[in-house]
C-alpha cells in the first residue's frame, strides 16, 4: 500500500462516520443536526483532496526522463549565430542640442542584450542554508495579494538548485530543486494562487471554451482551499522541482492541518508549468502557454525573514560580448566593444558568500571568488580574490557637510522613521515595491581585494572606435589583451540615491598592481582623417610594474613602465605633390664645379646631360600625380616610465577606506604638495 492512502481514507472516514452519527442521533436536537451538516461538509472537502492525491501522487506521478536533444541544424544554427552581446548607448536627452555644450553630462541610458538566455549556463550547482527570522513575514506576489510566511521559532532552511545537460549535445536542463522549509505556516494560499494570474496571461493557443472550463475549474480550487485554510493552518515543508521532458515540475510536501500531503504538484490551471530547458526557463516568457504582463512587477519577498545565509555557486558558463557607446553632446560617437578570444568560450565560476541582515544593516560578503579559464592547457588561470558590500541606515557624511538646514531635515527625517519603527528590511522591501528608495539616505560601500596570483582567464579584444557623421574618416583600434595581471585592493563608497550629476564624480581607494602584455590587430587597426591614413604592422607593447594608488580621498596616482614595438605606415591619395625635376640635380652639380674636384663635377654633369636626352617624358619627373599613393612606414621600439594623476575638486572629506594613503618611495615625479591638475 502507499505510503499516505491509509492515513487520508482514515482522515476522510473518520468525519464522515461522525457526521451519520450526528445525523441519526440529532433528528430532535437541531445542533447536533447543524455540526453533523458541517462535519459532512468537511467530510466531502477532504474526500476531494484526498482522491485527487491519490491521483497526483500515485497513479499521474511523472518521471523525469532525459531532458530534450538536439537535432544537427539546430546545433550547427547555434554555432553559426553571432555571439550573445550586450549593449549599453549613453546618449544626452536631444540629439541635436540649440547651444555646442560637448561637455556637459550625458542624461540618457538604453540597454539591451542580444542573445542573453540560460542557454549560455552549461552546468550550474547552487547550495547552502538560511537562518528564518522569527515572526510573521510576506512575500508580495501583485498589488492586490500577499502570501504570509510565519515562523514560530529562528530555524534553518536549506536549498539546492543544479542544471546541467544530460549529455554532451544537449542543452543544460534546469534538473533538481530543493527547497527545506522548517515547517513555516502560510497565510493567504487561495488568494495568492488567485492573483498569480494578474502576473501572465495565456498566450492564446487554447480555445475560449477550454480557457473558461480553466478558470471555472481554478476558482472551484480556490474557493476551497480558502475554506480549507479558514479552519485550519497549512504549513509547507519542501518544495521539490524536477525537469519530466520539456517541463519543470514542482511538488510539495506539507499538511493542512492534521492532514498530510505528500509531493503533490498542482494543476496547470491552478498553477502553469515552468519550462525545463535554461534557454526557455530564463527567459521573457518561463513558463508553458503563458507569458508576463509588460506592466506586471515581479513578486517580492520581505527580506526581514533572513537573519543570515551561506552560499555556494559552481557555474560553467559562456561569456558575452559587451558594447559601450556614448554620443555625444557634438554628434561625435565613441563606442568600445569587448570580447573573449577562447575556442573553447566556457569560464568556471565559483564562489562562496554568506551575509546577515538586522534593522539597520546589510552585510554581504564573497568570502572567496574565481573566474577561471575551463580550456585545456591554460593552468586553471583566472581572477580570484574576495569582496564585501555593507548598506547601512544613517547619517551619510556627504549630508553632514551639506550644511545646518540639510542636517536637521535629516535628523527629522530619521526620527520619523525610529518613530513608526521603519528598519532596513523594510525600506528594502517598499523599494523593490515602489521602486524608489524615497527621501532615504543608504550608506553603500564596496570592497575588493585580488589575490597576487590573479590574471585574466582568457585573452581580451577590446575595440575602440571614435567617428562623426558630418566628418571625414575615422579611427578604430584592435587591441588584444594577451596578459593581464592584476592584485591588490579597491574600494568604493556611495549615497543612494543620488540625487545630483556630481554625486557620480567619486573616485575609488585603489591600490592596485599590474602588468600587462598587448598587441595591435593590423587588419582592423587604423586611423584616417579623409586625406591619410595611418596603419599598424606588428605593433606590441608591455606594461611593467604598473601601480595605481590613491593619494588622498581626491587623487588617483599611477605609474608604470611601457615599452611599445612596431611599424607605423602612413598612406595617402589625392593631390599632386609635385617635386624637384631632375635639372635641379644638374644645377647643383654646376654649382659644385669650382672646388678641386671639378672634372669629376663635369663629368657627372655630362652623364645627366645624356640621361635627359635618352629617356622618355614620364622618366623625367619625379612628380606624384593625382589618384597615386604615398607610403612611409615608420618603424623602431621605445620604453619610457610614465607617471599620470587624476584629481577632483570636492568639498567633501571622506574617511578612507582602505588601511591609509600612501605613496610609495619609488615615484619621487609625483610630488604630494603642487599636484598637477
């Protein structure tokens, strides 16, 4: 016999044998008639639940067989799409501004990505555990509906996410979830799977009539699982996903109320099906038949019902293209695009963070990191190191120097909230609901450290293009990034939100070291102005002993060793340049005929004499005539140690965030007292 069938005909038979009881023993006492009614009612209810268990569990239980595989065309499509980018164009608001103002701060951001699914994850395992906060918490699920999360006492939950193909030509499926809940009691179920569907609607491949029968049949569910929940509590244990084909199904394990329920996974017209496949489950339209709302927002949990967590994360994963472009306030452009050169394109990623959270901090900290290369023969190079964020609730130090009046509308600001007893969990969560932070001050700080060993997992091509459209030529330079070796410490501090441009003038408390290794790309590296042309033939260069430091909360220093090779050619088509005729040659061997030597002198002048009158007319010019072309090349190395600072001019003083500024002993050009603008 299953496990569960004895004990839900033993919860049906039970109340249903009570309730004939009462009905033949109560034909005189009405009140025993109407708690026999209500026992029957009951009765019928758990008898539903029951068969339909019996049917979920037992008889319509699904497997979960090999995820899909793809065919030949569609493997050699993927191969021969372009690779996945993302786009970043930072423009000003009006593309042709009344006053030249080039300077001034760009206001307008547009983002895209192209190619950007699940299907760039071939293997993904995430595991850890959750400290739950004690209390009553929610999860926002639509603007008319909560799912409430009670926790009696502070438990732990555990969690495991993996994907990964199951062969070597197929796609990665997202495989197994779990979910361990220490038996958190949940409020508002029927209303929350009600207005799920204000989130998607259906894509309209099912009839009229089918969609009606699917509603009908949902807001039977919910009218009695809102009965149900109206007499007694339903906790949720785990929450268990598995990949059955092209689908993703979910299954849940709990009671509602002395009853239990065992892996039961609902239907699609309570709740639709997730696809399997990361390309499809991370993407605009996740699940089977339905799609989003443009204007629905995202469920959002409180995050006061975390009191700490512990993370671990092992992804394989393709890397993307990225572009940058920003137009100008003048109608110039300049964009930089960046990409990985690897055959084999796959990056390891590993991680472990943990983080707690209280009423007036978050902390969130990667206690180690790599990106590392997976190609064969690279040494398992990559960055590694350690980072931590903290967002805190308090005065910001920008807002302490602002002035008395900014300060005690502050102060009254955070009395306000002390008073109606506002935390960070909940500025966090009317945040994610809203989408502003409000008149809140957040105090952001990032920190950063690479470990000595870091470099880059994969060469890098970064392109740099610069044009105009009312302007001749352009220029675009290749680099390839073939080394990069990067260690030490940066960090950053931030007020959110940021509420004027200057705000973003900060710089960083950097101290890093670095050496690198590049070369330029001949084929599409050049510069041209319209009239010439300048091109690059085996152009390398090598950064040693590169330091970047801070030298105060305004300055950034930096020095390094460059030592550049190479061929410079100059090409250039147009007009005439007409030059000396070859009798410029005979008059100054004229000139020469008065010295000692003047036979010798006369005779060469002889020798020309005779040249002009046996060659042709095209022979007697060394003219350049329009449409030909000049070319210089220009070659030779240099090494020269070069020494940079960038200063910002700022009333603010910050404390600093890195142990102390220093400049090291070795850099005697920069000099801390007259530093240069």
């Amino acid at each position: 016999m299953p496990p569960g069938v004895l004990g839900g005909a033993g919860a049906v038979l039970g109340p249903g044998v009570l309730a004939a009881a009462f009905l033949n023993l109560g034909s005189e006492a009405t009140a025993v008639r109407q708690a026999g009614h209500v026992l029957l009612t009951f009765t019928f209810a758990f008898a539903a639940v029951w068969f339909y268990s019996i049917w979920a569990f037992h008889i319509a239980r699904p497997s979960a067989p090999a995820a899909r595989k793809r065919g030949k065309t569609e493997r050699e499509s993927e191969c021969t799409s372009p690779a996945p980018v993302v786009s970043l164009e930072w423009s000003a608001a009006d593309e042709f501004p009344e006053d030249f103002a080039p300077l001034l701060a760009l206001k307008q951001v547009v983002t895209g990505g192209h190619g950007v699914t699940g299907a760039l994850l071939n293997s993904l395992c995430v595991t850890g555990d959750a400290q739950l906060r004690a209390g009553s918490h929610e999860l926002r699920i639509s603007r008319r509906s909560r799912l409430e999360l009670c926790v009696r006492a502070t438990k732990k939950c555990k969690f495991r996410i993996e994907a990964q193909p199951a062969k070597a030509d197929q796609e990665a499926v997202a495989s197994k979830l779990c979910l361990e809940l220490p038996g958190v009691q949940l409020g508002g179920v029927a209303g929350a799977l009600d207005s799920l569907w204000d989130l998607w609607v259906e894509s309209g491949h099912t009839s009229a009539m089918a969609g009606l029968a699917s509603a009908l049949a949902r807001k039977m569910c919910v009218l009695l699982l809102r009965a149900m929940e109206s007499a007694f509590p339903i906790r949720l244990v785990t929450v268990e996903g598995v990949a059955a084909g092209e689908q993703f199904l979910l299954f849940f394990t709990g009671s509602i109320g002395p009853i239990p329920f065992e892996r039961i996974h609902l239907p699609t017209f309570v709740l639709p099906r997730l696809h399997a496949p990361l390309s499809r489950m991370i993407s605009s339209e996740p699940l089977i038949g339905h799609r989003f709302h443009r204007s629905a927002t995202p469920p959002a949990p409180h995050p006061g019902i975390l009191e700490s967590w512990k993370m671990s994360l092992n992804a394989k994963v393709s890397p993307v293209d990225l572009n940058v472009k920003l137009h100008m306030r003048d109608g110039s452009c300049s964009s930089v695009a960046a990409s990985v050169l690897s055959e084999e394109r796959l990056l390891s990623v590993r991680c472990e963070s943990c983080g707690e959270i209280d009423s007036d901090s978050l902390r969130a900290e990667l206690s180690s990191f790599s990106i590392q290369s997976s190609a064969p023969g690279t040494n398992s190079r990559g960055l590694t190191g350690h980072a931590s964020l903290d967002v805190s609730i308090g005065k910001s130090e920008r807002s302490k120097q602002s002035g008395s009046q900014s300060s005690r509308k502050l102060d009254r600001q955070l009395s306000e909230m002390s008073s109606t007893g506002s935390s960070l969990p909940d500025l966090l969560f009317a945040a994610a609901c809203n989408g502003t932070l409000g008149a809140t001050s957040l105090d952001v700080v990032g920190k950063m450290s690479l470990n000595d060993s870091s470099e880059l997992p994969e060469p890098l091509r970064v392109t740099i293009r610069d044009e105009h459209p009312l302007m001749m030529g352009c220029a675009n330079v290749a680099v390839v990034l073939e080394r990069l070796a990067l260690r030490g410490k940066v960090g950053l501090r931030g007020d959110l939100p940021m509420r004027r441009k200057r705000d973003l003038l900060q710089l960083p408390d950097a101290d890093l070291l670095f050496d690198a290794q590049m070369r330029l790309e001949e084929e599409t590296s050049f510069v041209d102005d319209g009239y010439a042309t300048v091109r690059f033939h085996r152009v390398q260069g090598k950064v040693e002993g590169g330091h970047v430091w801070s030298q105060d909360e305004f300055c950034l220093v930096g020095k390094a060793s460059v030592s550049t090779a190479g061929t410079l050619t100059v090409e250039q088509e147009g007009p005439s340049l007409v030059q000396a005729l070859i009798e410029a040659e005979t008059a100054a061997a004229r000139l020469g005929g008065s010295n000692s030597h003047g036979k010798r002198w006369r005779s060469t002048t002889q020798q020309l004499r005779s040249r002009i009158a046996s060659a042709g007319e095209e022979e007697l010019h060394t003219s350049v005539r329009p449409g030909d072309k000049i070319h210089i090349s220009v070659g030779g190395s240099a090494k020269a140690s070069t020494a940079c600072q960038l200063r910002l001019n700022s009333g603010v003083h910050r404390q600093p965030l890195l142990s102390s500024y220093k400049t090291p002993p070795c850099s005697p050009r920069v000099s801390r007292r007259d530093p240069s603008p």
